[in-house]
C-alpha cells in the first residue's frame, strides 16, 4: 500500500539544507547527495548500440539447462552391457539354467500323480 506525502516549501527547504543540492552544501559532515551515473539513461539505445555489439560474443545455443536423465543399469539392459560386458555372459547362462530345469522337473507333476493313484 502506497503513501501519499505533501510537503510544505518550508520542509523542502530544510531538505535541502540538511541533505545538500547536487553542487553539495550539506550541514551533515561527509553527507553527498547521490547523482546519476548515466549521463544518458536510455540503456536499450546504448546496449544495441554497434559499439557494444560489436564487443559481445555470439549467443549460445543449443544449450542444455538441466543434464537428460540417466538410466537405471539394473533395468537397462544395454547399459548395464557397456558398464559389465560379462553380464550378456551370465544372463544367458540364467535362461540355459532355467530352461534345463524346467526340462528336468517336467516329469515331476507325472510321477507324482502315478504315486497318488498306486497308494489309492
């Protein structure tokens, strides 16, 4: 929420002779009254100027804010070959295994049944 302030010739004066004027005369020791530093303030005009412009490098582009996501090695396939080449090795020995036992215990569910019915 704003303020709105109306001052009396008589305060302003007295500003200016607490605070000084632009050429100083201030009654505080060592007070200077901020000036501008721009003698122009029209900066768009002076940063698209061709002195400037010929000074700054070339825009970026292409340029990535935040680095893409890595990938999990352990559901990844491919990038858990780069990082262990071994591994191909050991996940095809895993489906040898599996298939091999699933030949081997096949008869078992048979057998079983063969068992039940020879006690009944």
């Amino acid at each position: 929420m704003g303020r709105f302030t109306i001052f009396t010739q008589g305060a302003i004066q007295k500003l200016g002779k607490e605070f000084g004027t632009k050429n100083g005369g201030s009654i505080r020791n060592g007070y200077r009254l901020k000036r501008e530093v721009l003698s122009n303030p029209d900066i768009s005009a002076i940063i698209n100027s061709d002195e400037i412009q010929s000074i700054l490098r070339d825009k970026k582009r292409n340029t990535r804010i935040h680095p893409r996501q890595r990938s999990n090695p352990l559901k990844n396939k491919a990038l858990m070959d780069k990082l262990n080449p071994f591994q191909a090795t050991i996940r095809s020995d895993r489906k040898k295994k599996i298939v091999k036992d699933k030949k081997k215990n096949s008869g078992y569910k048979e057998s079983s049944k063969n068992f039940k019915e020879q006690i009944v």
